[in-house]
C-alpha cells in the first residue's frame, strides 16, 4: 500500500529535522500494515535509519509522533512522542 503523505511542517519542526539531517517523505510503500483506522500516518521523515509518522493518538486523538516498526513481515507503529524532543531524548 502507498501512503501519500503531507510535507508541510512548522518553522520549528523544520529547524529539528534540518538540525538531525532528517529527510521528509512525501510518499511511502508499506507491504504489510497493522495500522489501525487512527494510526494512517499524515507525515513521516527518515530520523537516521529510524521512520518517524504523525499519527492520531487513539486515546487522546491529538497527534503523536511514532515510530514505524516491522515485525515477522507487517508494519506497526511502536513508541509514540507527543512531541519532537520527547522523541529525539526516547530514542
């Protein structure tokens, strides 16, 4: 499945992402997906060798930053960040 994705991202976010040499995606082809209806990601950038998505936040449906995962073959989205700070001290 190809997921089209948004580019568009505040001053601040831009700063972090050009600061940790981040690239952004504008599209993404994932195989297999375990997402569930909140979690279709709106952005997504490459953090190192690490996939980063915005996602809706289930419980709270605010936007939380997750990071892609695989495991035996499907995607999902494993730790969520509610912000780019609280991501970058996670990883």
């Amino acid at each position: 499945m190809k997921f089209k994705l948004d580019a568009h991202y505040s001053e601040k976010e831009l700063e972090f992402l050009e600061k940790h040499n981040c690239k952004i995606l504008s599209e993404i082809k994932l195989s297999k997906t375990n997402f569930s209806e909140y979690e279709v990601p709106r952005r997504m950038f490459l953090y190192g060798g690490t996939y980063i998505a915005e996602i809706v936040d289930d419980e709270t449906q605010s936007f939380v930053w997750a990071v892609l995962s695989e495991w035996k073959g499907v995607y999902h989205f494993a730790e969520c960040y509610d912000c780019l700070e609280a991501m970058e001290q996670g990883l």
